[in-house]
C-alpha cells in the first residue's frame, strides 16, 4: 500500500513539473501575440529589382597552362582497371577477409 502511494505521489509531483513547463513555454507565447500591434503598417515597397531564380553563376579563368590530354587520363582509367580486376582475381582465386578489405596498389582512390 506504502509503495502504491509513493507512485502516487512521484506521479503527481512529475504531472505538476510537466504542467509548470508548459504554462511557462505557452505563457511566452501569448505575450507575443498580445504585444503585437493591431494595426498593422503598410509595407515598404523596395524598387523594382529583377526577378531571378537562380543566381547567376561566377566566371572562372580557364585554366589552359595544366590541362592534361585524354590519352594520358585514359591510360591512368586502364591501368587502374587492370589492378582493379587482378585484385578479383586474386580474391577469387583465396578468398580472405584481409584480401577483401585491403587497398590495390592503383594510385586511383576508389
């Protein structure tokens, strides 16, 4: 009977703790709304802008000195393949947990 009263008690006590909260957080509300003025001014119009929906993209300098030609990015793609598919290879052949979570040596993070 003692510990049916206790619980009681301690749920009275955390209703009372919860309703204080709440009386508080809505309490700051009304005071919002019952400062507001209840004639409203009329707004500002700001001068006619033009309307856009995306920002107009920055230019960049082209970067002409470093471009690199296509037949060297594709040697870099095929070599990086090949040790991709050796490395299959390779696992297939004995499969481990250390070879399936090991890095190749391809210099290309993939």
């Amino acid at each position: 009977m003692e510990m049916l009263l206790m619980g009681a008690c301690l749920s009275l006590f955390g209703l009372a703790v919860a309703c204080l909260a709440f009386g508080a957080a809505a309490h700051d509300l009304d005071e919002s709304v019952t400062t507001a003025p209840a004639v409203r001014p009329e707004p500002v119009k700001a001068a006619a802008a033009p309307a856009r929906f995306f920002v107009e993209r920055p230019v960049y300098p082209a970067a002409t000195g470093n471009r690199v030609p296509i037949e060297a990015l594709l040697l870099q793609l095929e070599s990086h393949v090949r040790l991709e598919e050796a490395a299959a290879e390779s696992f297939l052949q004995s499969p481990t947990s250390s070879l399936l979570h090991s890095r190749t040596a391809s210099p290309l993070v993939n």
